[in-house]
C-alpha cells in the first residue's frame, strides 16, 4: 500500500510518501507528481522517510519527475530517506542525481 500527502508551501511542495513504491504503486506517485507539475509546482520535495520499499519502477518515476522539473528550472529533492531508499538509491548510482537532506526543514530551505 502507497500513501501519498501533498502540502503546497510558498515556493515548494512537500509530498510525503509511505509504503511501497512498486510496479503496482508507481503509476499512483507518477500521478500525483505530474499533477503537482501540470499546476506549475517544479520544486519538490519528496519526505520518504517511511518508505520501505522502493522499486526499479519507483526509481523511473522520481528520475522522469527530476528531468521534468528541470526543464522547467525546478528540481526533485528527497528528504529524511529511510534506510531502504538510501541503499536503493546508491545501488542504483542515482544518489548523486538527487540532492538528498536529512530533514524536511532542510530540503524545504533549500529553495
């Protein structure tokens, strides 16, 4: 199961995701991000410290996200990772690709 909140603040949105992001919760989290950006929100940030579990599918749709948002001049940044997503991430090489914060405040502050 996916769980997914979106607060809009003043220069960004913070989506909080819990649960698994797979094959069958992907397509959900794709969904919320591309409405996020169809109402011209490029600056993200995602909380997935209560991700345990994040698959090849999931991976795709925070990568297709980070390029969509760029292009508009805004960024994907991940806050407060949980374990798993860290270690998926890093194997994964994409670690360096997102800008990672340990905390929410942080990530937010950092636009």
């Amino acid at each position: 199961m996916l769980d997914i909140n979106v607060q809009s603040l003043k220069r960004v949105d913070l989506i909080s995701i819990s649960g698994r992001v797979d094959s069958s919760t992907a397509p959900q989290l794709e969904q919320t991000l591309e409405d996020r950006m169809g109402e011209g929100r490029h600056s993200l940030v995602l909380e997935m410290s209560d991700v345990n579990y994040l698959s090849s599918a999931g991976l795709r749709t925070l990568v297709s996200a980070l390029r969509a948002c760029k292009k508009k001049g805004g960024d994907v940044r991940i806050a407060n990772p949980s374990e798993r997503v860290s270690e998926v991430m890093a194997l994964a090489g994409l670690d360096s690709l997102f800008t990672m914060y340990d905390d929410v405040t942080m990530a937010v502050g950092s636009y």
